[in-house]
C-alpha cells in the first residue's frame, strides 16, 4: 500500500532494536541491583538471578547495540520462553493474566527479537 515506506526499514529495524535492548537491559539491571529480592520473586535461586541479569543486559546492550545481534537476539528468545514456561507451568497464569501480568507482553519480546535475528538487525549494526 505505501511502497515509499520500504527506504525506512533499516531505521524501523534500528528502533526496534533500541527499543528491545532497552526493555531487556532494564530488566536485567533490576536483577542485578537487589539479586536476593529478585530471586525470591520470580522463585529462582540468588545465583541463577545474577546469570539471568547478565544475561538480560548483555543480550540488550547487544541487541541495541548490533553487535552479534543474531546471538543476542537468540540469547534473549531462550530467556523470554524460559519466563512463559514459569508463567504457564509454574504460576499457571493466562495468556492475560491478572492485572496485564500474563505471557503476552513476553510472547511480544519473543517475536520482536524473532524479527530481529531473522533480519541481522538490520543495516544499522556495528559487528554482524
């Protein structure tokens, strides 16, 4: 419908990635800043915490960065189907959950980061 649009790819594709690194290294700062509080939240160990914010933050600054970004978007899926499974299996909560809390919102970081490995992030990367 609006072909013209297609020369803003690469930009699209780089707004996504800061976006998503953004979100994940947020996250895994959140992990790293108070591990015990953390851990004791999502129900995991102190030690699997700190991985999990190392984790989180590298794969964003990665993402965001375009650096092995195919790596980093990858490392980020496992992370993300690691929470559904928690949230599914564990929790046994809704794709919506209660109160916006359910999978959805993690299921929409899965695709985003599907986007961006099938993509290489676009041209806007600093190492492919």
């Amino acid at each position: 419908m609006f072909p013209g649009l297609a020369r803003f790819t690469d930009l699209g594709l780089l707004l996504l990635r800061l976006m998503v690194g953004l979100v994940f290294a947020a996250s895994g700062y959140g992990h790293l800043k108070n591990p015990d509080q953390r851990a004791k939240s999502i129900g995991m160990s102190k030690g699997f915490t700190v991985f999990l914010g190392i984790a989180e933050v590298a794969g964003g600054l990665g993402v965001a960065a375009g650096v092995l970004t195919q790596l980093a978007g990858l490392g980020l899926i496992l992370v993300m189907l690691g929470a559904i499974e928690k949230k599914i299996f564990v929790w046994h909560t809704g794709f919506w959950g209660e109160k916006a809390a359910g999978w959805h919102y993690d299921l929409m970081l899965v695709l985003m980061n599907l986007v961006i490995v099938f993509t290489n992030g676009g041209a806007y990367v600093l190492i492919k």
